[in-house]
C-alpha cells in the first residue's frame, strides 16, 4: 500500500486524543478510527499488531486473550474457523501437534472434547482410526488399557498408569 500523509481533517480528530502526525498516519493507514485506536491502544497493542488482529477479525478484547497465549493473529483465526473459541483449548491442540485443519477431522469423526482428542493423539490414534473404536464404543481410556495389557510396563514410558486417572 503506497503510504499517503493524513489529510489535515483528519488528523484534527486524532490530535485531540494527544496522538502525534505520524501515530495517527500509522493508525489510520491501517484502517483504524480513533476510538478503535485509543481501544487497541488501551489493550497494549500496537498499530502492526492491532491491524493483524483486525484484518482476522478479533476486537481488542479477544485478541488480548489470545495474545496472552502466545498465539499468532493468523493462527488465531484458523483456530476460531475451525470452531475453537478458547485460547487456552487450542494451545493444548497444538501443543500435542494438533493444528486446525486436523482439529476439524476429530470433529467430523465424531470427538469434539479437547481433552478427549488429546488423549486420542497421546495413544497414537488418527481421526481415521478413531472412528472405527468409537462405533465399537471405546473411549480413549479403554484402548489405553487395551495397550497397556497388550505391552505392559512399555507404555508405561507415555505416562499412563492405572488404578486410578491415568491423565
């Protein structure tokens, strides 16, 4: 985008909130108004990471939720189209090596619980796979037994114990 200066309109309305020529240029060549602006700016963002959120679609409020997370804009808005609304359910996804487009195959496959797909993930099972022990009605916790009978103390090593909650 060529940069253009601000018209002196314009920038009349941004100096009366105390911004300078060149913030309210950054600030309204990125498509803001000044009181989205003076919002994004409360938020601690600023104009480049503000116009990121924006162009995805986040206000300042969500996107602080998510930026909180260490998640990315651009991520972001691939893990609310995939339908993941909190921040924190997608860092534990793709903490497990699960991305959006994958999350969206568990889902189709009939798992839509985060942990439940991790678990999923943690035992090795792909959506494919899944779809085949959820009509013979096992959980994750079932297979993992399944397994654990199967190579005893060898899976173990995953972290997974029995008697109890083995997640």
């Amino acid at each position: 985008m060529e940069k253009f200066d601000i018209p002196d309109d314009e920038f009349k309305k941004w100096s009366k909130y105390g911004f300078s020529r060149d913030e309210a240029k950054d600030w309204w060549e990125e498509g803001f108004s000044v009181k989205e602006a003076i919002d994004w700016i409360e938020w601690g963002f600023s104009y480049e990471e503000a116009g990121r959120w924006k162009k995805v679609g986040f206000k300042p409020g969500k996107a602080a939720e998510w930026d909180d997370w260490g998640i990315e804009p651009e991520e972001a808005g691939l893990w609310v189209k995939a339908k993941v609304k909190d921040p924190e359910e997608a860092f534990l996804l793709a903490d497990y090596g699960v991305t959006p487009q994958e999350y969206v195959k568990w889902r189709k496959a009939g798992v839509k619980d985060v942990e439940d797909i991790v678990k999923w993930v943690v035992l090795g099972v792909t959506p494919q796979k899944v779809v085949k022990y959820l009509k013979r009605g096992y959980t994750p916790d079932d297979i993992a037994e399944i397994e654990f009978k199967k190579r005893g103390k060898g899976v173990r090593k995953y972290g997974f114990s029995f008697g109890g909650d083995w997640w």
